[in-house]
C-alpha cells in the first residue's frame, strides 16, 4: 500500500497525518465503522503489544489512529513499521498522526479524532492492551443499541486491585 502525506500548519504547530491508502477522504468504501485512536509520547517500549492486541481481533473493520505526540524514543518510526506490516496481512486500515511539538495526551486524543473518519472513536493508551481476540467485535456488538458512552473496566497485574473485565452500558436518559 502507499502512503499520502497531509500537512496541516496552524500559527503554532505542524501536524503530519500519514495514511494507508490512496485516498486522505473518506468514501463509503473506506469508511470503517469504527476508529481506534492511540496517543503515544515516548512510550516505544509498549508500542507493540498495544498494536499486536489489536491485529489479533477477530473483527477488523476498523482503522488505528496512531498518534505520535512529538515523541523522540522512536515510538512513531516503530509505529509505522509495525502498521504497515499490519495492513498488508491484514484489512484493517491506518493513519499515523505526527506532532512536531507535545500536545500532552488529551490534546493527542483530540489530533486523533480530528483523523478519524469511523462512525464510533474508542481510545487505548499505548501501554495497554486488548487482552480478547474478540474485544472489538464485543463492543461494537454493545454499540448497536445506541448508548451514549461504553465504559470499559480493565485487568491489573498489580496485587492490591481485584481484577475485573467488564463492559458497562450507559444508555440515554429518558425525557
């Protein structure tokens, strides 16, 4: 697959998006039904068991919004790497988003989002990972009875938190 690369400047900051595919704009045939973004500032360490969670879903009709906050461990080279490995053995489509300069995590959320072109957004943090093969298809499967908000709870290693995996359906309150 090639890559398309957009500059978008603003008075402040330079942002590059790197794309998968041919096309930067959405069409309906490339159109995921959901964008899974990643925020990453110098965290290569856990860059590929975040995306190796993610290549073994079961479910792939999604995209990765991989974004590289001015990271200078090599987190985003090791990103595009792996993800381009990832699209060509697989159909699940990428963009890589890089600052120039750290927007911190919640302004990465929002770099992501601004990429995203799935009809839902579901964040994970790069030193995370989705631990079944089945998580995506789980969630999207909750999303067709048009909650507001799915909440995920997680699983811990550490030895004072019980750990629990559970999806928690926050429907729309009644009027």
């Amino acid at each position: 697959m090639s890559t398309t690369n957009k500059e978008e400047n603003t008075s402040t900051t330079s942002t590059t998006l790197t794309e998968s595919t041919e096309s930067a704009e959405p069409t309906t045939a490339n159109t995921k039904s959901l964008s899974v973004v990643i925020p990453c500032y110098n965290s290569a360490k856990y860059v590929k068991q975040c995306l190796d969670s993610l290549k073994t879903q079961t479910d792939t009709d999604f995209e990765i919004i991989f974004v590289d906050d001015a990271s200078t461990d090599g987190s985003g080279e090791l990103a595009s790497a792996l993800l381009k490995s990832m699209a060509e053995s697989t159909n699940i489509r990428y963009f890589i988003v890089t600052n120039k300069e750290n927007h911190n995590c919640g302004g990465a959320r929002n770099d992501g989002v601004e990429a995203a072109i799935g009809y839902y957004i579901m964040f994970i943090d790069v030193d995370d990972k989705l631990i079944s093969n089945d998580a995506i298809k789980l969630i999207k499967e909750k999303m067709q009875s048009n909650p507001d908000c799915i909440l995920l709870s997680f699983q811990t290693k550490r030895p004072n938190i019980d750990p629990q995996v559970s999806i928690l359906k926050l429907d729309k309150p009644e009027m």
